[in-house]
C-alpha cells in the first residue's frame, strides 16, 4: 500500500462533526469558550475550500440535520443543553445563501428531494412533505404517521447506497473481522497495554487500528496503525491525541482510496491510500 498526505485542515477549533456529500465535505467546528460554531465545506478530494466559517443567526446553539444535494438543513433547539430539535433553516452552498427558513417545523428526513417534518402539537403531530429548495408544502399527511414511516424506510435506503463506498471503523470483538486481521489486532493487544476498545477497519489487505493506552500520568493516548496483513509490517504510525481524559470514538474513516483523522480534536488530516 502507498501512503500520501493529501491535505490538512485546521483552524484551531474543536471538530465536532464530518459530514460528507457527494463530493463535498462539510466540517463543523466548534469554539466551546466563547459560544460559538462555525461550518466550512471543502472540496473531499483536494481540500480546496468551497465556504469558510459560515454560521447561521444563532451563534451557538444550532446543528446539522442533513447535508445533501448541496443543501444544509440546520436546527435550533428547543432549550439550550436539551437534545430537543425546533426550526429548520436551508443553505444552499451554489447560491451561498438561506434559501429558507421555519422557525415551527420539526426535521424528520430526506426523500427524493423533499423535506419530511412535522409540527408538534399538544398530545399529535401534523406531518408534511416540503419541496427542499423552497420549503413549499408539497403534501399534507395529517396525523398519518404510517405513511411517513414507509417512506423513511425508503430513505434509508437511499442513504445506505450513497455511502456504500464509505468504511468506517467497528469496534473489535471476536468473529467480526477476518482472521487474519484478528490475529494482528491479538498481537497487538499482547504487545501494548489497550485501555478500552480497539476500533479497525480493512481495506487493501491493510488492517486500519485506533486504540488508547494510558500514559504515566493516568492520562490517555490515542494512537492509531496502519498495519499490512500478510506482513504484520507497521506502515503508518500516529499519535493522534496525547494527554486526553476520555476515551475518542471514530477518529477516522475510509472513502474509496482517501483516509480520513482527526488529530488533537482540532485538525483534520487526510491522506491517499493505494
């Protein structure tokens, strides 16, 4: 396998989300001291910056339903530090503008090119279908819940097939990888103290591995391999958080021969694998 650094993006904030579409790449980034989040699209394959440090009308408290067709469907939440979802705002990144706006519907899901949303009544719910570049109400469903579930079947798999060329990382545990790479990950569970989980993928006869130890300090480190199969050769090494007080889940993912890390919470590194 050759091994190529493509590209690297950081602005010094914390990545809080990757959200690939098509050929794009949405990064959100978060300022947690001063209450602020900002979102950068950049081109997946060179890096090349589309829209820098975007932020809608509320600085802070906002997030990304979806990211598709060149379209991002943020919300607002209902109260701050809640998980509750409100509104839906839609950023058109060809036009670089709102292309609309609702401060009442609820985001359910995409389906061929529409919104699904709700607004939430006292003990019901009232559903719609929107057109998703305008927001104009294509189709009133009522109180049928049935109906909009079939559908979001549907667009679950629609959504499955647009990232069938995406890999990204299982935790291990017996009989879920090849035994080839269980053997790897074994060797490196003898040879390394693991604190907690190994996450691996596999891709090119080369077994991908994050996994922490801990350091003299009791803190953790996340490291991560690139190891070949047949040779148990080690052909890339990092060290992609040092010094962390939890464990960090999917620090990367594959998209056909691009390898996607973050690195210090804050850097995103990306490079080819062939």
């Amino acid at each position: 396998m050759k091994i190529k650094k493509k590209y690297t993006v950081s602005n010094k904030r914390t990545i809080w989300r990757l959200l690939p579409s098509g050929g794009k790449l949405l990064i959100e980034e978060r300022d947690e001291k001063n209450k602020q989040v900002f979102f950068n699209c950049i081109d997946i394959e060179t890096g090349k910056e589309i829209i820098s440090d975007f932020q809608t009308d509320e600085k802070f408290w906002v997030g990304v339903e979806a990211f598709e067709n060149d379209m991002i469907y943020f919300h607002k939440f209902a109260k701050p530090d809640m998980p509750g979802h409100i509104g839906i705002t839609v950023y058109g990144i060809g036009k670089k503008t709102v292309l609309w706006s609702s401060d009442n519907l609820i985001f359910l899901f995409l389906f061929n090119k529409q919104v699904f949303a709700f607004i939430q009544k006292f003990e019901s719910r009232d559903y719609f279908s929107l057109d998703a570049e305008t927001g104009d109400i294509i189709k009133e469903y009522g109180e049928d819940v049935n109906e909009v579930n079939n559908l979001r079947e549907k667009s679950l798999d629609v959504q499955n097939e647009k990232y069938k060329n995406y890999i990204f990382p299982d935790s291990y545990i017996p009989g879920r990888f090849s035994p080839d790479v269980e053997k790897i990950i074994e060797k490196k569970r003898k040879s390394v103290i693991i604190s907690g989980s190994v996450e691996c993928a596999e891709k090119n006869k080369s077994a991908f591995l994050s996994y922490h130890t801990v350091d003299n300090n009791g803190k953790l480190e996340n490291h991560f391999n690139i190891i070949d199969i047949s040779s148990g050769k080690v052909i890339l090494e990092l060290l992609l958080n040092q010094g962390i007080a939890s464990y960090i889940p999917d620090s990367f993912f594959l998209k056909d021969s691009l390898l996607f890390l973050i690195k210090d919470k804050n850097e995103l590194l990306v490079y080819s694998v062939e």
